[in-house]
C-alpha cells in the first residue's frame, strides 16, 4: 500500500556498520510501530510511537534506536549491526480513532 | 512470553475446504481480537477483527468465533480458495487497549486446487 513506504527494500550489510531504515506514511497517523519478522517467531514490536514526541521501547529494542522526525516519518536505526539482527522490518501506522494497523511493505535486511 | 498462542503453524487445505486457525490468548483484560492476512512479499493487512461482546463476527467466508471462558478466538475460512494461501497472524492488545498488539507466531495457509 503506496500510503505507507519504507526504503530500503532490501539491503545487505556487513557486521558492525550503522543501518538506517526510513519509514514515511500518507495516512495523516499519529501513531508508528516498526517490528520485525522472523519464521517461527511472527511479528515483533522493537519501538513505538503515539506522536512526534513520544518514543517507547517495545519487546525486542536492544541494539536498535528510533528517530521520529515528523509526524509522517520514523526511523529505525541499528547501531552496530549484528547477523542475528537478519530479518524482515515492517512499520505500521495507525490512527488515533482506529484500532486497524497500516502495514509498509517491508525492508528484508541481511547483515553478514 | 507468548500472549497469544497461534496453533496450527502450517496447514494444507483443498479447495473448497474450510480452513481453521486457533488462537489462545492469556490476558484476561484484551479487548479486541484482530487477524491479519500476509502475502508473500507484502506487509500483513488487517482481514478481519471481533470485539468479546459478541461470539462470532462473519465478514463473507471469513469468520471469527471467539470463546471468551476458554481464552481462544479462531479463524474459519469457508469454501477456501487458492488466492487465501498466506500467512494468518492473530493479535491481542499487550495493555488492554488496541493500540500495541501481540502477534501470534503466524500460520502459513496453503489452498491446493
């Protein structure tokens, strides 16, 4: 769904380098989620936000930050990328008068 | 720890079969209970969702049969269909409130002809 877009799609990295994944969304949301996929392990929530200046660490955020720049934008960065942090990355929004989640397409990151 | 527990983690169901996916949920205190619907390459996409007033919410072969005193919801899919092979995910809210979700583990749904 074109309303919400995350680049990269795919990205291959090497242990140890920083990684930005950028999530930007249409939708006119206050609310952003980024989780991670992992066969067997279904979707995991790593940090959530309910507007521009509220952050918060969901179940999986060691090793990884988040940046909310604006209200349409949200960032996850890994500081030091490690190869058990390969996995599918999805952002999700949602609007504060819904309980539906908006999916990105996903960004498949391989550290190796 | 898992909050909701998804069972079966793959199935394989003929056309026009019905297709059945449990979850087990242990907080007392969600509210609502969604599914989402994922195909390969594309984010999940919210299919279908049932609130505990009611038992069953049906929304065209789609169903949601929910058992408050058991703590399990499930998905029936009637008359399935190729084009319904994905993965299912079932969800509960982490803190009573639909805003955070936990996801089950997923259950890979293939429909063969």
């Amino acid at each position: 769904d074109a309303d919400v877009t995350q680049t990269p799609r795919n990205r291959i990295t090497k242990t140890g380098k920083r990684i930005m994944l950028e999530c930007s969304q249409t939708k006119g949301h206050d609310r952003m989620y980024w989780y991670r996929q992992d066969p067997g392990l279904g979707l995991r929530l790593i940090y959530y936000s309910f507007d521009v200046k509220d952050i918060n660490k969901g179940e999986i955020s060691d090793g990884y930050s988040v940046s909310r720049q604006a209200q349409a934008k949200f960032s996850l960065s890994l500081e030091s990328a490690i190869p058990n942090q390969t996995a599918l990355y999805f952002c999700a929004t949602e609007g504060a008068q819904t309980d539906t989640q908006y999916f990105g397409p996903g960004t498949r990151l391989t550290v190796l | 720890q898992q909050q909701v527990k998804q069972s079966p983690q793959s199935l394989i169901v003929q056309k026009g079969g019905i297709s059945i996916i449990n979850c087990a949920y242990e907080n007392t205190a969600f509210d609502y209970f969604p599914w989402y619907q994922q195909f390969p390459g594309k984010g999940p996409a919210l299919l279908i969702a049932i609130r505990p007033d009611v038992s069953e919410k049906k929304e065209g072969r789609f169903t949601i049969s929910f058992n408050k005193s058991a703590k399990q919801f499930s998905l029936h899919i009637m008359d399935s269909q190729p084009g319904d092979s994905a993965t299912y995910f079932c969800a509960g809210p982490v803190t009573g409130t639909a805003s955070k979700l936990t996801f089950g583990t997923g259950t890979r749904l293939q429909v063969t002809l």
